[in-house]
C-alpha cells in the first residue's frame, strides 16, 4: 500500500511517532510519502491512499487512487465531477473542530456585545467614551441563541450559549439527536422562525448548493433589526451585498464574522470598517490539538481501512458533509 502525505495549513507536520505508526500499518512492502503540494504530482500516481488536499490535477494523476482523507473540515474544494463522479472515498476532520470554532465564535460575539473591539480601537481614548460604550453593551442572559446547523460545532456553540444562560434553538437539515442545551430541532422549514426568534444566529452549518447564500436579503428582512450573525464555518453562506445593506440598513444588528463571502475579502469592503462588525482573517480554525486529533482519525481510519471496516467522517457526496 502506497499512502501520500500531503501537509498544509490545518496539518503543518506529522508528528514522528505517528509517522512511524502510519509507515507500520502500512506494512513492509508499503510505502508512505511525506511532500509538498508542488511535487505531489510525482508521487500519486500509484497512490492507494493520500493524506491532505487533492484538487483535479492530482486527482487526474492517481489513477489508483482508493481513499482520501482531507485536512479540513470543509470538503466543498472536493465537489468537481472527476471526484464526485467517482468511487473515491472521502473522510474529513468533521465532528472535530467544533470546540476551537465555537471559542472564536464566543470571543467574536463577546467583542460586538461587550464593546471590546470598541475598546480597542479607541485604545487610550477610550475612557472619554465610556458612557456611549456603556449604553451599547449587552448581557447575553435570557437572549435567544438561534443555530442553524447542529453538528459538531453547532453543539460546541450550544454548550457555551446555555452556559451564557441563552436558550437556545436549532435547525437542521439531517433528523440529528436532540440535547440537553437544545432540547428540539427544527427542520429546515422553521428557518424563518428561527430567524424571526433569534437575538444571536450562529451559522454552523456547511457549505452545500442548499446553504450557498441562504444569508440573503430575504433571510436578512426577517430577523430581528438588533440581532447579531455569527458565522465561523463559510462564508459563501451569506449574500455579500446583502450582508453589507442589512448592516448598514439596521435590518440587523451586527456581525461577528472568521469568514468572508470573498477570501481573501479586499481591503475596500465595507465590512473592515463598520462600527457593528468585527472580523477575523480565517484564523477560527486553529487549535494546539486540532493535528492530533486529524492523525489520530487517520491512523483509526488506517486500521479499518485494512480491515475493511467502517471509517469514521466518511462524506456523504450527495448531501455535501
């Protein structure tokens, strides 16, 4: 067995002692590859399994290409039809980035209602403003946390809400369990009732041809005029210009945004620069553990494979997660 290691931003490195696990499982006549992105395309060509992001050129090259498992928890750069059209199977991180997610998500929400990013940016000014930041400041207590999306980071979202002393809400498109911090989950056809209810909608869903710009003017028209979006996971999630006139418009009350409808969004955005939205370059998904837990998956997944079990976060193409 050939397997192909293909680090990136979200997996820098493979640890040595796992390195060694993964060139053990694949046996004595395996052979197991660590390359950059650029010289890949030399070594895939009889690749059984690869470790990382494989775009259509890749793809094109691995002609006995079994299984991949990607790096990220998005798997949206997967959907050209080469891939899909195929038997490839496909396994993300996904189910394990929801708690490092869900932290940003609150430090960005925490920024917006707590006037931090006001703070800052008025820096030593700022006690000649107190009284106008005092009045904006928000409690979270009692607010109604609307989430659409309740995987992994949907319910990493809910836990810290119901620690805020939120009561929180959910839509979903899959039949998922419900829990404690959302005792019900709506289906996608109570959207509109979720957004009306919302003080906070924390986007925690995937990019698919059902959620591509979901966040348009007329999902912006039924929420609250103070409420807050909070969307650490796709951007792509929300209409740009309507985004931007529901901010500037008071449609509704600002945003807490790691990603951007465009990335790298240009320096001309409005949204840089409005007073109730703060932003983050991508950066949600960072976490000391998030390596480790992605070997770990892939040396689990390793092992089925041999032995023709099931994998864990297998993507299910048609859904798009």
């Amino acid at each position: 067995m050939k397997i192909v290691i293909i680090p990136g931003l979200t997996l820098p490195a493979v640890p040595t002692a796992d390195l060694s696990k993964i060139e053990s499982l694949a046996g004595h006549n395996g052979e197991v590859i660590v390359t950059t992105h650029q010289e890949a395309i030399q070594h895939v060509g009889d690749a059984e399994v690869i470790l990382g992001l494989v775009n259509k050129k890749l793809f094109s090259a691995a002609t006995q290409l079994k299984w991949v498992q990607s790096i990220s928890s998005g798997v949206d750069m997967f959907f050209y039809p080469e891939f899909l059209e195929s038997e490839v199977v496909l396994t993300s991180e996904k189910g394990l980035v929801g708690e490092h997610l869900a932290d940003h998500g609150f430090g960005l929400l925490l920024m917006l209602t707590r006037q931090l990013a006001t703070a800052l940016r008025y820096g030593a000014d700022s006690w000649n403003h107190r009284p106008e930041m005092r009045f904006q400041e928000i409690e979270l207590t009692g607010s109604v946390f609307g989430i659409i999306g309740l995987g992994g980071t949907g319910r990493a979202m809910a836990k810290r809400a119901a620690a805020f002393g939120m009561k929180c809400i959910a839509v979903d498109r899959d039949p998922v369990a419900p829990m404690t911090e959302v005792p019900e989950v709506w289906s996608p056809a109570r959207l509109e009732e979720l957004l009306a209810f919302s003080d906070i909608v924390s986007v925690c869903c995937p990019l698919t041809s059902h959620t591509r710009e979901l966040f348009d003017e007329a999902a912006f028209t039924v929420m609250k005029d103070n409420a807050i979006l909070v969307n650490v996971t796709r951007g792509e999630v929300m209409h740009e210009t309507s985004l931007i006139n529901a901010l500037k418009n008071g449609q509704i009350g600002g945003a807490a945004l790691d990603v951007a409808p465009r990335e790298p969004l240009p320096a001309d955005s409005p949204l840089w620069s409005m007073p109730n939205v703060v932003m983050t370059p991508h950066t949600a998904g960072a976490s000391q553990f998030r390596v480790q837990r992605n070997i770990d998956r892939f040396i689990h997944n390793l092992q089925a494979y041999i032995n023709g079990e099931k994998l864990e976060g297998v993507i299910d193409r048609e859904a798009g997660y």
